[in-house]
C-alpha cells in the first residue's frame, strides 16, 4: 500500500532520512547584543504541498456546496452555490491561478517520492481546470448548461428524494434539503438565462439533445404528487419526528413543489419548446457549432489526459474494432454459427434465450454474478473496500436517456452504499451475455474498488481521495473487465462474447465520437456503425449516439485509459518474470487514486526501477 499523508512526526523522520533538514550552521541563533525577532523556520516542500492540498480542498467545498454533500460533509448542507454564474466561473479560476501560484514555489525535488506523484497530479488537473475556464473554451460550455445526460435535471431529484447522498434523519436535513432546493429553482432560471445567451451568439445545442431535455422535464412535471422525488422524504418521516414538525415540514415542502419547483420545471420546459429548440442546431457535432473544433480538442485532452488528435484517436479505434472483430469471428466458429458476423450479431440481439425473462430474473442475475466475483476477488487484490455495495434498477424517471449500466459512489465512511444500477427501460431490447461485463466494470473490481479504494485512503489529499479523471476512472473500470479469467467469470463462450462486445463499445466510441465531432457524422451514421460493429440493440445504440452528442470526448476516456494500464502490466510482467504478483501491481495502481495517464506511467516506472 502506498501512503501520502504522514503526522508531523513521520514527515521529521522522512526528512532526516532524507537529508532534506537544514544544516546545524544554518538553524543556529545569531549573537547579537540587542533583541531581534527571530523568522519562523522555512516550512519544508512536503508539509508545503501537504498545507495546500488541503487549504485548496476546503475553498473548493465552500464553493461547491454540493460535492462536499456527496462526500459525507454536512458543513456546507443548506448551500446549493452559484453554479452557472459568473462570480462561479471568476472563483474558480481565481482559485486555480492561485493554486498554481502556491506549487510552484514549491521545489519538486525536495519532496519525498509519493508526494512527487501528488505534485504532477496536481499540476495538470490545476491547469486543466484553468484552461476550461478560459475564454475560448467558456464561451462554448457557459451557454449550454444542460444536457440530457449529465445535467443538475438528470441527479438532483435523486439527491432530493433521500436515495442519494444528502441524509434525511434529522430536522435540520430537512429544513437544509428545502434550502437547497430553492438553490436548485435558482440553478434552473439562471440555466435559462445562460441558454439565451447561447441563442444570441449563435452557440447551441443540437435539437436531439433539446428534444431529449424537454422529454425529460415533461415526464417529471407529468409525475403525480405521490410519484415526486421531491416529496418522497414526508411520505417517511423519522420516527422521532414530533407531529407539529410532520406537519410544518409536509405543509413546507407541499407549498415548495407546487409554488416553486413545479413552476420552475414548466418555465424550463416551455422555454426549451417554444423559444430554444426552433433555433437549435441541425448537426450533432461540435464541428457544426462555432469555436467547436477548439473545444473538442480540448476535451480529448481533458478526458483522455494526453495530447492526442481527433485523427489519431480515431485510428486507434479503427484497429481496435478490427482486432476485436477477430477474436468475434473465433467465437463464432467456436459455437458454430455458420453465417456472418453480422447475421450472429443479429442472433444474439433477437434469439430469446438472450433476453432476460423479467425486471426480477436481471436484478437476480447481477446478485449470483457478483457472488461468484467475491469467491476470487482476493486472489488479485490485496486491499478490499469497506464501503458496502448496493444494486438497483435505474429509477424510472431517468431509465429512457441513461446507460444500461452506471455507479454511483458510496460515502468515504462507509455508511452509505456504493450502487450499481442496471438499465430495465425497453426490456426486451436488452440481452444478458454482457451482464457478468458488466458488472466487473461498475461494481466489482471496476468503479467500485477504485472510487471506494481511494475514498476509504485518508492518508491521500481530498483532491486524489475524491477527484480525478475520466480516463483513469474508466480506464480502470474497462481494463477490471479484462479480469474476467482470472475472476473465473465468462466461462461460457456467449458470456465471453459478451465481454468482447462490450469492448467492441469502447472501442467503437473512439471512432464514433470522433466521427462525430470532428468529421461530421449524424446521428443515423453513427448508430448504422455501431449495429454494424456489435450484437448492442437499437435502443441501446441510441442511447449511447445520443450520449456521445451530449457529452462529447467523455467516451474516448475508456479506451485510451484502459490500454494505458494494460501496457503498464505488460511492462510490469515483462520486467518482473516470476516476481510479478498481480495484487501488488493493482495496489500500485490504486492505491494513489486518479492519476492522469502520464503520472501514473512515471510512478509505475519509478516502482519497477525499485523492485528491479
């Protein structure tokens, strides 16, 4: 295991160890005949570093309001923040410059090693930040401050309903829950605001993702009282709960819904409908939008974390999907299917021994999957979280537009549930061969290890326990799913195919994504690809076309993080021979959080130079 953080006391021995204490001759008091104030010691680079993460931590919190909530940090429970706002984006750029400022005074080489890897981190994740809220960059991202699929729309009735992070067991959980939820009528109008702003500069969204967020807003304001999430928490009050705080607090958040939120969401809707989507634009790309073409770079760099092109991403998924279709084809001929790759992908979309026989038969499956993955886990990892994990149906005012899998993390204490969601919208469109995948990329070893794994270390700064990047996050889940031998899953050859389809999706992602924002392809295209290239259903298809649209370059992050670690493996093998234990190679990974591709390349360098 590698640790960050260290008391006072072992920071002093690492630095007598290191020879990094200053001289006898330098530390000594000069003899002078009057009195002088005498300087405090010069703070030494690791408890430097160490002083910043966290006072740059806690700005960040106050800022926002709602991460410190998902983390389990109450303090800050009745804010909801000025997201969306100028004085939002004027702080956090302010902050970063600041940050940035701070870390370079700092020497790097007088730190200890792991605090090096702290460093670098922290170094590019700060000037990604300030490149994102520069000018150029803003000006397409302000504009457009909801989407379909990563919108405050898409989460926050969860956290307002009491199935997410904000706890609802005490008076003052619900009086700052009625707080924050004026916090998110503001975040609505102010969006509406930003959207005009869009329309102005002639910077907007495609219509599909307009459609997509006015389908969305419909159904929620076409929910009933009994149905609202925004109500669920007096349908289940505490049981301490006297009866004249019952009924102030029904009263309060019955006059909420119906005199704001619900007002709010039609204001939404109906802006959207009528004014927005006639001037939306018809091509789903950034390269249609203007200042576009400059944005997706930046977000390839931002998800992937290294310097690659459209083109060059492209190329590799290219030969991804070709060397994957390979191993299809041996697949194919190991059943004894005697058609077409095409025609099997079609065998396994539409033969109903694929198709799962109810909501309950998949729920039950993922259970038996993920007892079959606890048999094995400890055989590839040393460290196992504490966190529990739950797992659920994706609730059913969200399961049109979401993936047909997703994590959401639990708390760093423990106390509530990591959850793995599976997708039952369209149930007959929907196949099981990737269900055990599936599960080894959200639940075990995937997003579940890595996100609680980090959280559960308190020995790193906030930033590496709770933050990170794409690429890391999903690389690590995508390169989990290549576990599957060694977890004694996907023995059975459809089940294997499965887990090479869901490859394929990564795969393909890195050509689709890229076709479309960078060459031009619609949305049709795009989705004739993908069916082309895989066993996946159309609804699933769309979904995931439709995600590519909404959140552009996210879907890159996958690939390009998961063949990172992979190569970083080979090295480690190749270097090791017999020596190499997979359970030491995975603590290194993780056990220092989301680390951007090239950082995480140094460390593990750095440790087979040592074990070498």
């Amino acid at each position: 295991m590698v640790y960050l953080l260290r008391s006072s006391c072992a920071v002093l021995m690492a630095l007598l160890m290191s020879g990094h204490v200053p001289a006898m001759a330098e530390m000594a008091t000069p003899v002078v005949a009057a009195p002088t104030t005498i300087a405090a010691p010069e703070e030494d680079a690791d408890h430097a570093l160490i002083r910043l993460f966290a006072e740059s931590d806690e700005a960040s919190l106050r800022r926002n309001p709602i991460n410190a909530l998902f983390r389990g940090d109450l303090r800050y429970a009745s804010k909801f923040g000025d997201y969306v706002t100028e004085a939002f984006f004027d702080g956090e750029r302010m902050a970063a410059r600041a940050d940035l400022v701070r870390l370079r005074a700092i020497d790097r080489d007088r730190l200890n090693p792991t605090n090096r890897v702290a460093y670098d981190s922290f170094r590019w994740q700060t000037e990604m930040t300030l490149k994102g809220l520069s000018p150029p960059i803003l000006a397409g991202t302000a504009v457009r401050p909801l989407d379909h699929f990563s919108g405050f729309q898409t989460f926050y009735p969860d956290l307002a309903s009491g199935q997410s992070a904000a706890p609802f067991k005490t008076i003052a959980d619900y009086d700052n829950n009625l707080l924050r939820n004026s916090g998110y009528v503001r975040l609505l109008d102010r969006s509406i605001l930003r959207f005009r702003e869009g329309l102005t500069k002639q910077i907007v969204h495609p219509r599909l993702i307009v459609q997509n967020m006015i389908d969305q807003f419909a159904m929620q304001l076409g929910q009933s009282e009994k149905d609202a999430p925004f109500l669920a928490p007096i349908a289940k009050f505490p049981a301490d709960f006297s009866a004249a705080d019952k009924a102030r607090l029904s009263r309060a958040y019955l006059r909420q819904y119906r005199q704001e939120i619900r007002p709010a969401y039609r204001r939404m809707h109906d802006f959207l409908k009528n004014i927005y989507l006639p001037k939306a634009r018809e091509g789903v790309g950034l390269v249609h939008m203007k200042g576009g073409p400059a944005l997706y770079d930046y977000l390839i760099e931002q998800n992937t974390t290294l310097p690659l092109s459209a083109d060059q991403v492209h190329q590799i998924g290219l030969a991804e999907v070709e060397r994957i279709r390979g191993e299809m084809e041996t697949i194919k001929a190991k059943v004894g299917f005697s058609g077409t790759l095409a025609q099997f992908f079609d065998f396994i979309r539409t033969d109903a021994r694929f198709k799962p026989m109810s909501k309950e038969a998949l729920r039950d499956g993922y259970f038996a999957i993920g007892q079959q993955v606890d048999k094995r886990v400890r055989e590839q990892f040393s460290v196992i979280p504490k966190t529990p994990l739950e797992i659920r149906a994706v609730p059913a005012y969200r399961e049109k537009t979401d993936a047909g899998g997703s994590y959401q993390q639990g708390s760093a204490d423990g106390t509530r549930p990591g959850i793995f969601y599976f997708n039952t919208y369209d149930l007959p469109s929907r196949t099981t061969p990737g269900m055990e995948t599936l599960y080894l990329h959200e639940a075990i070893p995937g997003h579940h290890f890595q996100i609680s794994l980090a959280q559960e270390n308190k020995d790193l700064p906030a930033f590496m326990r709770f933050g990170g990047n794409t690429a890391y996050v999903e690389g690590w889940a995508l390169y989990a799913e290549s576990l599957w031998h060694e977890l004694g899953m996907e023995q059975d050859p459809y089940s294997r195919f499965g887990g090479l389809d869901d490859e394929m999706l990564r795969a393909m992602r890195l050509v689709v994504d890229t076709g479309i924002h960078a060459k031009g392809w619609t949305r049709q295209q795009a989705m004739e690809y993908m069916i082309a290239n895989s066993s996946m259903g159309e609804t699933d298809v769309r979904s995931e076309v439709e995600r590519y649209i909404a959140i552009p370059g996210q879907a890159l992050a996958y690939k390009i993080g998961q063949m990172t670690i992979a190569q970083m493996k080979a090295r480690a093998q190749a270097v090791l021979g017999k020596k190499f234990d997979p359970r030491e190679f995975h603590a290194q990974i993780l056990m220092t959080g989301a680390l951007p591709m090239a950082v995480l390349e140094n460390k593990i360098d750095t440790w087979l130079a040592e074990r070498k």
